[in-house]
C-alpha cells in the first residue's frame, strides 16, 4: 500500500516542482523527498508539507 502511495508522492511532488519553475532535477528531488516520508511514515495519510519548505512558493 505504501509503495503506491509514494508513487503518488513522488508524481506530486515533481509536478509540483515543474508548476513552480523548478528544473527537472531540482523538481525530481522534491518528488523523492515526499515519496520517502511517505514511506517512512506509519500513518495512513501523507504528512503534510508546506511550500515555503522546498521553495516553491510563486512569486
């Protein structure tokens, strides 16, 4: 289950990236992170994250 969910993590966090302006690189390593604090977490939603955290705040 986790792993799907990290799949949907990931695919959120590097369009989220990309929206922003974000290179691909810099958008794919936001992408992982929030997929392995997906995994790394015991809860059964995703943690939350604020934008300003990845610096994707639009300007």
């Amino acid at each position: 289950m986790s792993n799907s969910r990290a799949g949907d993590a990931f695919c959120a966090g590097t369009s989220a990236g990309l929206t922003y302006g974000k290179s691909m690189l810099e958008a794919m390593k936001i992408g992982s992170h929030l997929a392995s604090s997906v995994i790394a977490s015991c809860e059964n939603v995703c943690p939350c994250f604020s934008q300003d955290k990845f610096d994707i705040v639009k300007k």
